[in-house]
C-alpha cells in the first residue's frame, strides 16, 4: 500500500516543502553560476526513469556550457567551474531534482536514474526489478558508497531496494543520506 499510493504523496509533500524553504537558497545559486560562467544555471540532460520511460532531469550546472554528458564515474576527468567543484561537494547540484520528485517522474528515494547509455545497469535493473521503480535522489545504493561502485552491486542494491518498499525504509534510507552528506566529500 506505501509503496503505491503514500509514497506519492510523501514525495510530493517532502518535495513541494523542500521547494519552499529553499527557494531563496536556490536563487543565490543559480545567481552565482550565472557570475561565474554567464550562462543558464540549469543543466538538463535524458535520463532513464521508471520502467524504461525517459525524462529530462535538472541539476545545478557544475561544468562549463557543452560540456559532454559522461556518467559520474568518469565524470572527473572534465572540466568543472570553481562554484560547480563546491556544489558537487556537497551535492547541491542535486537539489533541483525535487522539481523532477514534485512532477512524478523521480521519487525521494529509489535507484538513482541511469543515463541512457548505461545499458548493463539498465537491463541489470529490468532483470531485479528495480526499473520497476522511479529513480531516487537517494537511494539504498547511495548511502552504502554508490560513487565507484560496479553497475552489477548497484543494481543489487536497487534490486534489495524495489523488493521491499516500506515507509519506515524510505525514511532510514533519508536519514541515512544526511549521515553520508557528513562524511569527507570525494576530491574532484
């Protein structure tokens, strides 16, 4: 039952909260991207979503504008601007995403959504059942070290994540995440 009516309103309530208090947070960034590299603060890119579907996910711009799309794994090996090396940090690149919780295509908690051309994580998930779920801004994944972990771990974790659901999850999963947003961030 969570899993498929309440856990939508959880996200919609989390998320249009969230919205609110950091509204005037999200201005003084989109305001100092601008400064900095005198264009949008936005960065849009495909993502894979629930069930295959794909949508566009927003992220805080962290990289000059062109910059190729490449998954976080070699992702470092681009350049990134002086604000976009601390929004990453502290992974207020994410934040916008709970634009993409309150319209329904990501949830707070779930797999992180897959770039297209991650094809093994993506068939790796159809075959768990976590492409069953919609993406996360955090996840079980996540919190157990997902940066550097193999696609196959990944989508064991999810897989562990979309076969039991619960509220009391979501929530330690949450909780969890602040924990991990303590630690010694990784150097870009």
């Amino acid at each position: 039952m969570y899993g498929r009516i309440f856990k939508r309103v959880f996200d919609i309530l989390l998320s249009g909260i969230a919205l609110a208090l950091l509204a005037p947070f999200f201005l003084l960034i989109v305001l100092v991207i601008r400064l900095e590299d005198g264009s949008g603060a936005l960065f849009i890119h495909e993502r894979v979503g629930q069930n295959g579907r794909r949508f566009r996910l927003l992220k805080f711009r962290s990289m000059p504008i062109n910059t190729d799309n490449k998954p976080s794994a070699v992702a470092h090996n681009l350049k990134i601007t002086r604000t976009g090396r601390f929004i990453r940090r502290t992974n207020i690149d994410e934040l916008p995403q709970l634009i993409n919780i309150l319209k329904g295509d990501m949830s707070v908690v779930g797999p992180r959504p897959a770039l297209p051309v991650q094809e093994r994580l993506l068939a790796l998930r159809v075959h768990n059942g976590a492409d069953n779920c919609r993406p996360g801004l955090t996840g079980l994944a996540q919190v157990h070290s997902y940066n550097g972990m193999p696609e196959d771990e990944k989508a064991e974790w999810d897989g562990h994540y979309a076969g039991g659901i619960t509220f009391f999850g979501d929530v330690t999963i949450i909780l969890k995440t602040f924990v991990y947003l303590l630690k010694q961030p990784p150097v870009y």
